[in-house]
C-alpha cells in the first residue's frame, strides 16, 4: 500500500494564486524521492500538503493511512506524529540547547524520561554530534544546526521524513555531510521527500525524481536526472 497517495490534487491560496493543478502521485514505503523545479513552481506546496501544513481544495490526499480531506484539525498532531520535517532555516528553538531541543519533542508526546534519554543519545550519534549536545543553536555552525535539526525530525522514528531544501544554505561539504545522514535514515526504512534545487546532488545520488513546473508535475522518474525545460 502507498505511504503516500495524491490524486488530482489541486491547491488555491486565498490571494487566487493556483500553487498546485491536478496532482497525482503514489509513493510507496521506503522510497526516497527529490521533488525540483524552478522557484515558484509548487514544491513547498506540494510538501506542505503532505504534512497539513496547507489544505487542498481538490481531489484525495492519503498519508500513513489518513486521508488528509476528512482529517479534522484536531487530528493533525497525531498526523505529524508520523512525520518529521526538516527546513532550510532549521527552526531550532533558540533558547533551548542541542539536547533540549530533540528531548522536547519527546515530551510533548508524552514520552518517559529514561526513554527519552536513551533514545536522544540514540540520535545524537546517528547525527554525530553528542558531543555538542549542550550547545545553544547560535553556538552551532549551519551543518551542525541542520543535524540537529535532523534528529529532532527522527526522533519519535517517523515513517515519512520530509526535507524542503535541508542544504539551501550550505556549503557542499557541509551538504554532502547532510546527504550521507539523510541515506542512513533512507536505508533505516525512512520514506524521504526532498525539495532542493541542488543538481549535483540529485543526479549524483540518483533517486525518483518528480519535477514540478508551473503547478503541474510534469516529469516522475526513478533513477532521474536534474532536468527542467
Ligand atoms: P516553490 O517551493 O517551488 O518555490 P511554492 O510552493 O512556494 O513554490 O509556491 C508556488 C506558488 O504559490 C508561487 O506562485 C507562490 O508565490 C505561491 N504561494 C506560496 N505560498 C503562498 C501563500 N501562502 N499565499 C499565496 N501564494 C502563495
Ligand atoms: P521557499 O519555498 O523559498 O522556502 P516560501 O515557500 O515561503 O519559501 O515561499 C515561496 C514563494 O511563495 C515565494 O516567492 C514567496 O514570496 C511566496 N509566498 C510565500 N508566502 C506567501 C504569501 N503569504 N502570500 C504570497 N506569496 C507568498
């Protein structure tokens, strides 16, 4: 079954700009897809719709089971619970440490305290960065922000983790480092959706490849290549 299922989707903002027109997708379990195109063109939206962050006006939206168009507001806490996300600004809390920042998002959900402990310490090494764990994020460079970032995105072990433009503001060593611990998660069984405008990665680590252009997608390939016309 798809963890992921779109059809015909299409999304309206209130100022009448159409982001998205007739959408159709299915992404299975585990798959790890880029999703490119010019700026303008639709890919936050369309990763936005994914974690609710915006609601489509048409057509059929199915996430891990939850069909998004009958989803009450309410419910979208335990839809996110199924998610991770992570930004090109990171959106770490400023006046929490490393540590504190992935913790939180285990108390919120009510975890215990020596769980949450244990599987902190967990992340924190996947993302190489114990020993940072009790800097505040303006002590941190970008790439060890975004790891961060990324373990806080994992930690609740999500089956869906969702990028848009992680390495936007990165440089390549830093993206590369960026890359390698989005594949481990990848390989973990994670279903990875990136935005990114960054060529050398999508056709260096091939993947399935949606291009968006104007609304619409206009090419879905496995094993894709960078390419817009
Ligand atoms: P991309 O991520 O490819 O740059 P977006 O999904 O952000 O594209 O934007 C698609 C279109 O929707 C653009 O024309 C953009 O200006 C517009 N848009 C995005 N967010 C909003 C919003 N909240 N309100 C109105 N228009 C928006
Ligand atoms: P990005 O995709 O670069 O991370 P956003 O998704 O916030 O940034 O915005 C993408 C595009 O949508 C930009 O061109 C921005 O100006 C436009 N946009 C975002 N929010 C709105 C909004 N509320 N009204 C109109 N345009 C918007």
């Amino acid at each position: 079954m798809p963890i992921i299922q779109m059809r015909d989707v299409s999304k309206k903002y209130k100022n009448g700009t159409t982001a998205l027109r007739n959408v159709s997708v299915s992404v299975e379990p585990g798959e790890f897809i880029y999703v490119v195109g010019p700026s303008g063109s639709g890919k936050s939206t369309f990763l936005k719709l994914i974690y609710r962050e915006e609601k489509a006006n048409r057509g059929e939206i199915v996430v891990a089971g939850e069909n998004l168009m009958k989803l009450k507001n309410k419910k979208v806490p335990f839809l996110r619970r199924k998610m991770g996300t992570i930004f090109q600004d990171y959106k770490l809390l400023p006046n929490k440490t490393a540590y504190e920042n992935i913790a939180y998002a285990m108390q919120v959900i009510g975890k215990k305290p020596y769980e949450i402990k244990k599987r902190v310490q967990e992340v924190l090494d996947l993302v190489g960065l114990r020993h940072k764990a009790k800097m505040f994020p303006n002590q941190l460079s970008g790439g060890e922000q975004q790891r961060i970032a990324i373990a806080r995105a994992i930690v609740n072990t999500p089956k869906i983790l969702i990028a848009d433009e992680p390495t936007g503001n990165l440089d390549p060593e830093n993206t590369w480092e960026i890359m390698k611990i989005l594949e481990r998660i990848n390989q973990q069984g994670t279903t990875v959706i990136m935005g990114t405008h960054n060529s050398s990665i999508v056709n260096t680590i091939r993947h399935r490849v949606l291009t968006i252009e104007n609304g619409r997608i206009v090419h879905d390939e496995m094993e894709g290549v960078y390419t817009y016309d």
